[in-house]
C-alpha cells in the first residue's frame, strides 16, 4: 500500500479512493483535497468507493484539515456525489461510523460497508436512483475488474 491517498477515476463515473496504510504529510492531505477540489469541478455526477481497509487514525491537524474541506465541499457532494461506500473491515469501527451517521447526516448517501463488493453494489443502486447512464454495466465491470486485480 501506498503512502499516498490514491484516487483512480480509470472507471467513471466510478471513483475509488485508497486510504494509505502509513502516516502522511499535511502536504499531502492538501494534495489529496485538490484533486477532490478537481473531481468535484467536473460538475458531473459520479460514485466514491472509499476503501478505508487499512487506514489509520489521523492527528489532529490533518482531521481538521479533512474538516475543513467536508464544509466547503458539502454543496458540491450534495450536487454531484450520488453515492459514496466506504469500506471497513473492522466490525467495531464499521459499527462505529455507522453510528456517526446516524447523529450527523452525510452531504450525499453514504453506507459504511464491509467488503468491495457490498460497497459497489450500494453504489450500484445509488447510480440508479441518480440517473446515471449505463451505471449497473458499468459498476458490474468494475466489480470484475478489482476482483481481478
């Protein structure tokens, strides 16, 4: 795993997020923010997989970075993320967020997921419900894809 946060949108409008499995700069939570500051400027509607398998806690100052950027990005998400899943594997922390949005209500749909395929099949019926052209053929090949890889 990388020491980076990696966004592969190679199957939009399919965008999945790699949480890194170690530490990472400010700099590059800042990276990281511009690119979704990039994705959310195409103005076109599309599904985050966030795969959180083998994040870890960030400091302080970087989850108020992540903050931060929630507030100023919630118009846009709410305009054109149809979807987003985020997976967990751990069943405590999965149950956790879980109950974080039941208290606080997410700018778009959002399900705390266990696997990658839960997630795209919530994904699936959140491209649906958006009116996403194609979006079950085209999250079926994703599905195959990332199974295959």
């Amino acid at each position: 795993m990388s020491a980076r946060f990696e966004t592969d949108t190679s199957q939009y409008p399919l965008v999945a997020v790699s949480i890194p499995s170690q530490r990472v700069t400010d700099d590059e939570i800042l990276r990281f923010i511009a690119g979704q500051r990039e994705m959310l400027g195409r103005r076109t509607k599309h599904l985050v997989l966030c795969d959180a398998r083998t994040g870890h806690v960030l400091p302080a100052t970087q989850r108020k970075l992540f903050g931060d950027w929630l507030k100023e990005s919630q118009d846009g998400t709410r305009r054109y993320t149809a979807g987003m899943a985020v997976v967990v594997d751990n069943a405590l922390i999965r149950g956790a967020l879980t109950a974080v949005l039941w208290v606080v209500e997410p700018a778009c749909p959002t399900k705390i997921v266990a696997t990658v395929d839960d997630a795209i099949t919530f994904l699936t019926e959140c491209g649906e419900r958006a009116g996403l052209p194609d979006v079950r053929a085209k999250l079926d090949a994703a599905r195959a894809h990332r199974r295959s890889a």
